[in-house]
C-alpha cells in the first residue's frame, strides 16, 4: 500500500472520518469505509452501504489498489453525522488482526455469524458463511449455513491463503444468525 494512502487511514482512524478504498485486481465495486485499525497486512472498518453502517469487514492490504478522501467523502462524513450514527467500538474491541489465527481465533471467541470471500477463487465456491468452529496455523473450520436457514452437517475447511474478505455483525449475517 502506497505510504500516503496509509497515512491517510491513520488520520481517518482517529478522526472517524469515510475513505474509499478501491480493490480493482478483485471487484470492481468501492468500499466506503471508516477504518477502525490497520497493521501490515490487513485493514478493518466499519462498512457503510448507502449511509447505513453494515457490520465490519477485513480486508487484505496487499489486494488495495487505491485509497482516496475527497469532497465525495467528506459530504458523506456529514451525512453520517447528521443521522447521528456512530461506530460502537465495544463491537469490534475484541478483535485481534495480527494475523487470520489470530482474527479467526477472536471470532470464534465472540461466537459472531461471518461471511468469508475467496474473490481470487476462479473455480469451486468462493463465499461461505457461518460460525468458526476451530482455528490452526493454516486454515479454519467452519460450520456453514444453507440459505434456507439449516446447518450443514460437516464443517468447511477454509485456508487463509484464499481468504480476500471477512465480514462480521453485517444486516446478512446477524439476520442469518438470529433465524438460523
């Protein structure tokens, strides 16, 4: 990730102010965000979809192509505002991003329904939702959910080095969780 850009995550951090963060390589859609902590691998934030707060999302620094906060952000920094939505840092106080065990293991703990993309995936599946069961060195066990509501009956082995995105406490997940 360009120094700049990095800098301009630490500022919004601390201000609690919206980037765009572009991942080109992967998709094509923007992420409008407000970073909550950043180390050198990942990023986390607070995602916003049409100024609603939707969960949080992790994502790798590597597959970044650009950062940006202009007037576009700035505007939207003041919508949020006005509609008196804040971050509930309780939410998100928990979780370690050292590295995926250590992420994977913070969920596990907090028992969270998450998504898991695998954007790189060309073959096979590559979304998976549902509640970790057990972390190692390499890879996490998942228990997935059908989009029906049921569980499977076998647990998903999911390797780290496929993972692009994680996302926990979303609109999706916390409504699969609750019904499931």
């Amino acid at each position: 990730m360009i120094e700049n850009n990095k800098k301009i995550v630490e500022e919004c951090i601390i201000s609690k102010n919206i980037i765009h963060i572009e991942r080109e390589d992967i998709d094509y859609h923007v992420l409008e965000a407000i970073p909550i902590d950043i180390n050198s691998k990942f990023l986390l934030f607070q995602y916003i979809y049409d100024f609603y707060f939707d969960g949080f999302k992790l994502i790798c620094l590597d597959d970044i192509t650009s950062i940006e906060r202009g007037e576009i952000e700035k505007f939207h920094d003041k919508v949020v505002k006005e509609e008196e939505k804040t971050i509930n840092a309780e939410e998100v106080s928990n979780i370690n991003i050292k590295d995926w065990k250590s992420f994977f293991q913070s969920i596990f703990e907090i028992g969270k329904m998450i998504d898991i993309s695998l954007e790189w995936k060309e073959k096979g599946r590559a979304f998976f939702v549902g509640k970790v069961v057990s972390v190692s060195e390499s890879s996490l066990e998942l228990l997935e959910v059908y989009p029906e509501g049921t569980w499977y009956k076998e647990t998903t082995s999911i390797s780290y080095e496929d993972i692009t995105m994680v996302s926990f406490n979303s609109n999706f997940c916390n409504m699969l969780g609750k019904y499931c």
